[in-house]
C-alpha cells in the first residue's frame, strides 16, 4: 500500500504554505458546513489545512485526519484548532473505535486514492465511522469532461496575493494516462518579490460515476443523492462534479 503522504505537494511545508490561497473550496465548505447543521459529531478524512474542521468545531465533536503532518502543522496552529482532535493517518487504515454523523472528504480528496484497492479501503472507513443514523459526502471530478486536455503552464499561469510573501505566480501542468486514469500533475508557485520558485507533483485517478456506485453498494454504503455540483444541482453524465450523499445501507 504506497504512502500517500509520498506526493511532495502535500508533504514538503515550503510547498503547504501555499494550499489555502491555490484551493479555496467555498462552495463545497458552504454546502458541508449547511450539512452539517443537525450533527453532533463530524470525521473529516483527508482535512489538509484543517479550515472546514475548524469551522466546524465551532459548534460539534470533530475529528480531522490526514496523512500529510506539513498540512496538520497548518490546521493546528488555525486560531479555533485547539476545539479539533487532529489525527495524523491513513484513510485507508484509520480505526478510531468511534462512529460519527457525518463523516466527509472535501477537496476531491476521494481521487487521491489511485487504485480500485484504495478507493475500496476508503470506503470501508467511511463505513466503520458511520453511525447507523449517519451520512457520508465526498466529491470526486468527472473524467468525462477531461479538463485536463490543453492546460500547461502556459496558459494556466495567474497571479495570487499571498498574506506574507505578496504577489506570487502561479501554474499548474498536468498528464493524463489513459491506461491507468490517473492525472500526473505539477504545481508551481514563484514569489516575484525574490524569484524564488516552488514546485512539485502529485497524482490523482478519475472514476466514472458508475465506477464509484458499484463500489459504494459493495462496501455496504447507500446513496441518497448525486449531486453533479456543490450547488446543489443534480448529478447528470456532463456535471462538472460526482457528488455522492449517502449512508449505511
């Protein structure tokens, strides 16, 4: 079973400090946060930088895990992060001996599981922290619309205002492999005050949404609702996103 913290994106705290202002997922953290309005309890796998856990911990138990210790270095200094219990582990693996209300991965965190293994062994963690009455979400891009072809760096090149370092560019390349679905891409980032330059790749897989129904039914988990957007709008074959809401069958 790889390492999934081997991705030096995620891993490398140069590269961390840069996640927050290159991944602002509001949207997805207004509909969550909205979601989890009725649970006591909340197990967010694959937290990253810990904002929507912190939000969260406002006004519920949350646990937030993820393998990565530069993104937990970052969500536990957030101002709020002391009201969260911070897990540094594997999704695939993670056994807390405790059940939630809701348990999510926001980010498309999901895709960063690369083998049809993988995505079954995340799915078995949703399932043992579920509580009977629970829902799960999580949100996985769909392959369909490939929008990965013709992006570069080039052309994905823009320009960020970060809190400390000022104006930085940014871009992002990315290489699809057709045999296995999995997207190879690099971020960069360059602080033009000093020039200096960060960069590094990850890895992530697309899986059709019939993909992932079958493997939610075989891992004992029911959905509700696919949604094709965080805005609510209903899963359909060109969506931008494969939304699934659901709970123990």
């Amino acid at each position: 079973m790889p390492d999934l913290t081997e991705d030096a994106l995620y891993r490398d705290t140069a590269l961390a400090q840069f996640y927050d202002l290159a991944n602002q997922w509001w949207i997805d953290f207004d509909y969550c946060t909205s979601l989890a309005s009725n649970a006591a309890s909340v197990l967010d796998l694959g937290c990253g930088t810990g904002e929507l856990a912190v939000a969260l911990a406002k006004n519920r138990r949350v646990t937030a895990v993820d393998p990565a210790a530069a993104m937990l270095g970052i969500a536990r200094n957030r101002p709020g992060g002391d009201k969260v219990t911070w897990v540094e582990a594997d999704a695939r693996t993670l056994r807390l001996d405790e059940r939630f209300d809701l348990v999510l991965l926001t980010g498309h965190v999901f895709q960063v599981f690369l083998t049809q293994e993988d995505q079954e062994a995340a799915l078995a963690t949703i399932a043992a922290h579920l509580n009977p009455n629970g829902r799960f979400i999580f949100d996985s891009r769909n392959p369909r619309l490939r929008t990965w072809e013709g992006r570069n760096r080039h052309n994905s090149l823009h320009r960020l205002e970060h809190p400390q370092f000022g104006t930085i560019e940014a871009w992002n390349e990315p290489v699809y492999d057709e045999a296995t679905d999995i997207l190879t891409y690099e971020n960069g980032y360059r602080i033009l005050a000093t020039g200096q330059a960060f960069s590094a790749s990850a890895r992530i897989r697309y899986t059709p949404q019939e993909e992932l129904a079958a493997l939610l039914e075989a891992s004992g988990l029911v959905v509700d609702t696919w949604l094709g957007s965080w805005e609510g709008d209903p899963y359909h074959p060109e969506a931008k996103e494969i939304i699934p809401i659901g709970r123990l069958v």
